[in-house]
C-alpha cells in the first residue's frame, strides 16, 4: 500500500532509522494451543501492539515492497543488474520479516475468531489454518494511513475466510455424500498434540530433578516429588497440602509456599536450559503443566 511519505528523499531513514525499534513477540504459546477449542486468545509470552507501533511495522513493511515494485519496474523490458538484483532479494527478504513480526503479533486474533465459529462439522486446527491465511493476506491488503486500527480489519476477513471455508466444505459435502462420514473425521488429534506437548515437558523437568539442576533444598524436593506424585504408583492419590503438612509437620500454607518456590526455581531452569539436551522419557503430565 503506497504511501506519501514514500516519495521524500529521506524515506528511508525516517522510516527505519528514526523509527523505535520493536522486538518480535514470543509465540511459542500459540501452537500448542491452535488445537484446542478452549485456547485463550491470548498466551503468556503473547504481546500488544500500541496504534503508533503498528504504524512504524506496517510502514516498514509497506515501503520494503514499494522498493522491490519500483526496482522491477525500473528494469522492466531489461536483465537486471547485480546491485539491482540484490537489493530486491534484501528489500524483499525485510518485507518478509516484518510481515511474519506483524503475524505474530496478531495470532491471538485468529483464535480469538476461531472460538466464536459454531460449526461442529469443522476441525478446529482446519479454522486455525484458514485464519493464519486470512492474517497474512489481511496485512498484505492493510492501508495504515487511513487511521484504522488493524484488528478491525483483519476480525473481518478472518471471519469471511471462516464462511467461506465452511462453505466451500458444505458444498464438497452435498456433493459427495456417501464420502463424508462425521464419525470418522472427528479425530482425537488436538488431544494428541496436548498429550505430547505434556510428555514433551515433563520429560525436560523429570530430567531437572534426576540432577538437581534446580538447586532444590532437601524438602522442595520432598514437596514436589509428593504433590505429583513422582514416585508413586500411577493409581494413588496424591496427596493434599494440609495431608503434606502433618506429614512433614508445617502447615498447609507454608506447604504451599515451599512448592511456589520450587516451581519457581524449576521453571528458571527450565527455560535455561530445555533447548541444549535431548528428549527423555516423560515423567508427570501434571508437573509440566505447572511449570507452564
């Protein structure tokens, strides 16, 4: 979307250089929840971005494909040359990255859209992949100078790729009838993918407290290994806070205080050190989901 500020000599610099910088979001909340119907809109490491923020991205953005239109269009009818070659490849390559940033900050949308379709006929991981299109082709089709804010834009074509998708398959459907079966096109798989992701970080803990790598006292340890239940048989009940507490003679509340702790502890080092070891066997589901 061409803008007046892209024809002044000093585009460049006023928009990339003097403008804030702004750090891409954390999104490793949002796929394991774009599964699941009961996902949240928005995650713990999920970010918000200001009116005056979103017009620096979608400024940048939008000036990075000005640039690769007007070089193409500068050499059209001729073999482009090397410096002009390269400089599509970079400008293209920034338009790329603020269109993922831009993405990222806008997925809880996608969900937010997702959970308000009452179609039971439709998957929810299908309305995520049709929302995370909808995204992208929104902030390409976006205009910022109008003044609008983004979200209203984008609500409503994730909304209509939604209809449409639920169209289109009605159709597939009418006309195939004897193809489609909903018993067997409803799947467990969101169930799946949670119960993996839980497997997933409950082996990374198991293996934080198999070396202490935490640097738990003797009774955080004690607390933890009792609250779930990490050394007993899978069928026992595990143990309330004031049932802890008589055991170890504290109260309950000083129970709680010591695994709030723990976690704590667990969870700093878990985030430290999860990505430079390999995958071992599962330990506690739970325990993982305390963590996260």
């Amino acid at each position: 979307m061409p803008a007046p500020e892209f024809a002044l000599s000093n585009a460049e610099q006023t928009i990339f250089t003097d403008a804030p910088p702004i750090q891409r979001p954390q999104v490793d909340w949002y796929f394991p929840l774009m599964h699941e119907e009961r996902a949240t809109a928005r995650g713990p490491g999920s970010a918000l971005l200001t009116g005056a923020q979103e017009r620096v991205l979608f400024m940048q953005f939008n000036y990075a494909r000005y640039r690769v239109a007007q070089i193409q269009e500068s050499q059209r009818g001729q073999p482009m040359g090397t410096l002009d070659a390269r400089d599509v490849l970079s400008w293209a390559k920034t338009a790329t990255r603020l269109r993922d940033q831009i993405a990222e900050f806008n997925l809880g949308l996608v969900l937010a859209m997702a959970k308000r379709v009452r179609n039971p006929d439709l998957e929810f991981a299908d309305l995520i992949s049709e929302g995370n299109m909808a995204l992208v082709r929104a902030i390409d089709k976006f205009d910022c100078t109008r003044g609008w804010k983004f979200s209203t834009y984008a609500c409503r074509a994730i909304l209509t790729a939604f209809s449409r998708h639920g169209i289109k398959q009605t159709k597939h459907r009418q006309r195939f009838p004897a193809m489609f079966d909903p018993t067997m096109e409803q799947g467990d798989h969101s169930g799946t993918v949670r119960a993996e992701h839980e497997r997933e970080c409950a082996s990374e803990v198991g293996w934080l407290l198999e070396g202490n790598l935490a640097d738990l006292t003797e009774i955080e340890r004690e607390v933890i290994e009792c609250r779930f239940g990490l050394n007993a048989p899978i069928a026992s009940a595990l143990p309330t806070l004031e049932q802890l507490g008589a055991s170890l003679g504290v109260t309950k509340e000083r129970v709680r205080q010591i695994q709030r702790c723990a976690l704590e502890k667990l969870r700093s080092a878990y985030t430290d050190r999860f990505e430079r070891r390999p995958r071992r066997a599962a330990t506690s589901g739970s325990l993982a989901l305390a963590l996260n």
